[in-house]
C-alpha cells in the first residue's frame, strides 16, 4: 500500500461536501489535511469535527482556499462555477492534482480551468459514478449505430435544490450522442419547448429537466424511432457513488503529468 494522500475539500458544510468527508476518512488510502467554507460561514475557524457535531477531528476549516491547497496533494471540489475558477488558478500554480465534479460552467470559466490544466492535473467531470461514465460510452455507441431515423431526447430529473438544468451528466450524455453522430451540440441541442413549436426538425438532440423532492439522480437517454425505442438509463440512489468517484480520480491523478482528463481516463476507457 502506498502512502496516504493528503486531500482537502473544498465547500465542507453541504450535502456533497460532508460525503466527501466521510469517505475519505473511511478511506486507508488518504486522508483530510483541510476544509474549506465560504467566508462569514459558521464553521470558518472550528475544528472541523466539532462543526459537524463530533469530536474533535484536527482538521481546521479556512476560508481561506490557498491554506488547505498548499498542504495538499488532491484537492475535490463541488462548489460553484466561479469558486471552482478561483480554486484551479490556486491548484495550478501549487501543481496539485484538481478534481472538480462542480457543473453549470459557462464557455469562458472553461477556458480558464483549461488554461489551468496547462500546468497541474485537472480532472473534471459533470458525473463522478462509474455507471454514468460507461452510460456516456454506450449513448456515443448507439447514437453513432442508429440514423437520424432514431430522434434523441436527453431526460434528467434531479432534487428540487438544484440550481442548474440541464444537468452536467445531461450535457455530457448529449455531447456523447453528438460525437456519435459527428454533429455540433450547440448547432443541434433544443433546450426548451413551450406553445406552437411546430414539428421537431430532424438530428435535433433534445434535453429536458425535471426537478422535484429529494431526487439523487436520474437521466434517460431515449433514441425513438419509427416503432421502436432504445432507452439508456442510469439512477443514482446514493451519493456515496459520487464521493465514491471523486476520492478514485484524485488517488488516480498522483503523478499524472499536467492536462485535463475526465472519468473516462480514471477509468481506463478514455
């Protein structure tokens, strides 16, 4: 067994954060060197343990990000898009390994974490779970088997304290069916249709989004054709399988050289 790595996450006190936390103390493979909250947050300067209503832990939590990256080799982030911005720019110049699974980014905040890349391991994904990975391999197949005969629709239902839609794991299941097919996404996506739309014009990929109680995760990929239908779909019960995938792609990126990589490459298909 290899020695510990040392991984501090950033964004502790939600429900992402406090998983992360949980697995990698489970973990014999690492461990928590530090926390990060936002500033005037109620943990910033606890003891990470007593914050979340244990004992004492060890683990300071910051709000500051620059404390806990330069004592760590990983850093996991699910925050939001602009933090995840500031982090990689920290995480680059420290040359430590970024795993972010944070979604709604906007093109010019991907470009920067790209530019990021250039310099430290950067390993982003909109879905940490392995079956969502290998659900991304097999939509970018069938798409690729089946015409535009086939219409595609992209189904993502999620907890109703969701802030982005279409979801990460929606976009890079339409992306993958966009490959497949050897299209543009943005030239073909329908994000949303409401009244007199008319008829849906052929090679469109459509993406739908429903929201609504404590829904982990579901999407549906749905290739219909003229009578018949394949659908893909994966359902995500807990979110252990994300923090679960994130602790796996930041033990995976020690000593990976600079560049960004996805789940894929984590594991083994990419």
């Amino acid at each position: 067994m290899g020695e510990s790595v040392g991984i501090a996450v950033m964004g502790a006190s939600g429900r992402m954060g406090q998983m992360l936390i949980d697995t990698i103390t489970a973990s014999d493979k690492a461990h928590l060197v530090g926390v990060t909250e936002r500033a005037g947050h109620d943990w910033v300067g606890q003891d990470l343990g007593e914050a979340m209503g244990g004992v004492r832990s060890g683990v300071p939590v910051f709000d500051d990000p620059l404390e806990v990256i330069v004592k760590a080799q990983a850093v996991i982030d699910f925050t939001s898009p602009q933090a995840t911005v500031d982090h990689a720019l920290l995480t680059a110049q420290a040359r430590t390994v970024h795993v972010i699974g944070t979604t709604g980014f906007e093109p010019e905040q991907l470009e920067k974490i790209a530019v990021a890349a250039r310099h430290a391991t950067v390993i982003r994904a909109g879905n940490m779970s392995l079956g969502v990975n290998l659900l991304v391999q097999l939509t970018r197949q069938v798409a690729a088997a089946l015409d535009e005969d086939f219409d595609i629709e992209v189904i993502e239902t999620h907890h109703n304290q969701k802030v982005d839609a279409p979801s990460g794991t929606a976009l890079m299941l339409g992306q993958a069916a966009a490959e497949g097919r050897c299209l543009d996404l943005d030239t073909v996506a329908e994000r949303g249709r409401d009244g007199i739309t008319g008829a849906r014009a052929p090679g469109q990929i459509g993406f739908s989004a429903v929201r609504g109680g404590d829904i982990v995760g579901e999407h549906d990929v749905i290739f219909a054709g003229p009578g018949e239908r394949v659908v893909l779909r994966h359902i995500a019960g807990d979110r252990r399988i994300f923090a679960r995938g994130a602790l796996k792609a930041a033990l995976w990126g020690q000593g990976k050289g600079p560049g960004e990589f996805s789940m894929l490459s984590v594991l083994g298909q990419g």
